[in-house]
C-alpha cells in the first residue's frame, strides 16, 4: 500500500511540474490561448478569408483555430515556436491534408511567393514586430489578429488619436477593429481585454506607389512634434500658405495637434502639398 501512494504521489508530482512547465512556457512567450470553441467563433466571426489563399497563422498553439481555419482556405501554414505544443499541434491537425506545421519563430518566416493571409493569436508582447512582418510584404492581401485591446484602439483612431504607423501606411492598408474578446476567454487570464485587429491592403491605393516615400516623409515631418501643431511641423518643409491651404481644405484647423488629424486628411492634405499626387 506504501508503494502504491508513493507511485501515485510521484505522478500526481509529475503531472504539476509538467503543467508548471507549460505555464512557465506560456509566460516567457507571453502566449494566452483562447479557452474553447466558443471563444475561437467568436473570432473567426471576424475573419474573411479569401478560400483560394494560403493561410499563415500566428501561435497556432494546440490548434483550436487551426482546424477550422483549414475548412475555410485551401492552405493553412501553422506557426508555433513551442516544440511540446507543435507536439500536440500535429496530432489535432491529423487528417487535414491542407494544413502544414512549421516549429519556429514566425518573425523568421519567408513570405510565400504568392498571395496571402495572415490570421492568429499574436501574443501580446510581440504584438509590434508582428503587424510589422505584415506590413513588409506586398502579396500579403489581408491580416486579422488578436491584440490587447488597448493597442487595436490606438491603431484604429479608437481614442480619437492616430499613431504614425497608421497614418503612414494607411494609403495602401485601412486598419479595423472588429470586435472585443473578453479577458476571460483566454487561458492563462491575462490582465486586460483583447481586441480583434483587422488589417486589409487595398486593391487600389489612394497614393501611387511611386509616391508613398514622399508620402512618408511627409507624415514623419508632421510627427516631429516641432511647433506644438501639424502645419507648423508641416512648414518646416513646405511654404507655410501652401500648408494653411492644404490644411484648409483636409478641414485640419491652425492648431491642430498631429495625432488628432485623421488619416484621410493626412492623404489630402499630401494631394494638396505635392503636385504630382
């Protein structure tokens, strides 16, 4: 009987220090993993896939989003850098001809050659380099994911604020939120809500290609914070009525600060300011 609570002992001990594992696992890598089904529709009720796409998604994890994800494209390529979770990852996949497991770093992934989409549960402190990686490419069509909710807000003028990121890569991709994903559907619980970012590069941009450096230029200029407000950023580059005009005419008032004007008024404003757009 001695032996026998001994043995059991020692399993129930390994089974905590492998569950401590994992969680330890998920706090270096900043992972929090939706909880169940509901709260994996719950998202995907935000994602339109193009079916005739391939699929790259972000912390794949055991898989919840992964199988479902598969019914909805051709392709899926599943990224998951924890080899014990890429473990389970491919037993849950079993059967989904469609769908590739990649143990790895997504940040180190080669975009594919052809055109594509991104979906996952970013985790929260690699939210930036993420929407990076995505913003690099031009055959990536469209990106959805699962950021703090406060970081979706800022990048989506949710607190009547635009940050630089947005404003400067707005004339080729429009930024959405889609949704809210309570804290509570995640496991382990992390301190704040989620929110559902959306990412969809246009068909047609609103500046030319050729134009988008300047365009840039423009945005980082406005953003230097010189003068207190945008036209007086703005006019240590430009000829100070041309800017009052262009300013004028975006509905940009004189002592506008930059983070409160828009992104469509910043593309007016570079269509008033360079005669070639």
């Amino acid at each position: 009987m001695r032996g026998t609570r001994s043995g059991t002992t020692s399993a129930a001990t390994r089974a905590a220090a492998a569950r401590g594992d994992a969680g330890r696992r998920r706090r270096e890598l900043s992972q929090n993993y939706l909880r169940g089904s509901e709260a994996a529709r719950l998202f995907l009720r935000a994602v339109r896939l193009d079916p005739d796409q391939t699929c790259l998604e972000v912390g794949a994890g055991e898989g919840i989003l992964t199988t479902r994800l598969a019914a909805m494209c051709r392709q899926v390529i599943a990224y998951e850098i924890d080899e014990n979770l890429a473990d389970r990852l491919r037993q849950h996949v079993q059967g989904h001809d469609n769908v590739k497991v990649v143990v790895g770093d997504f940040l180190s992934a080669r975009p594919p050659s052809q055109a594509f989409q991104v979906v996952g549960n970013a985790p929260f402190s690699l939210t930036s380099p993420i929407i990076d990686w995505c913003l690099r490419p031009a055959r990536m069509t469209s990106a959805t994911l699962i950021t703090q909710l406060e970081y979706a807000r800022k990048r989506t003028g949710g607190f009547g604020r635009w940050s630089q990121l947005t404003v400067s890569s707005w004339p080729q991709v429009k930024w959405e939120l889609r949704g809210r994903i309570p804290r509570t559907q995640f496991q382990p619980v992390p301190r704040v809500d989620a929110g559902i970012l959306h990412l969809d590069r246009r068909a047609e941009p609103l500046i030319s290609p050729p134009l988008m450096a300047a365009y840039r230029r423009m945005v980082q200029t406005g953003f230097s914070g010189v003068g207190g407000s945008v036209q007086a950023s703005l006019r240590r580059t430009y000829p100070a009525d041309r800017v009052a005009e262009a300013c004028a005419a975006a509905g940009v008032e004189r002592k506008t600060v930059v983070a409160f004007v828009s992104p469509d008024q910043w593309v007016q404003i570079f269509r008033s300011l360079d005669a070639r757009a």
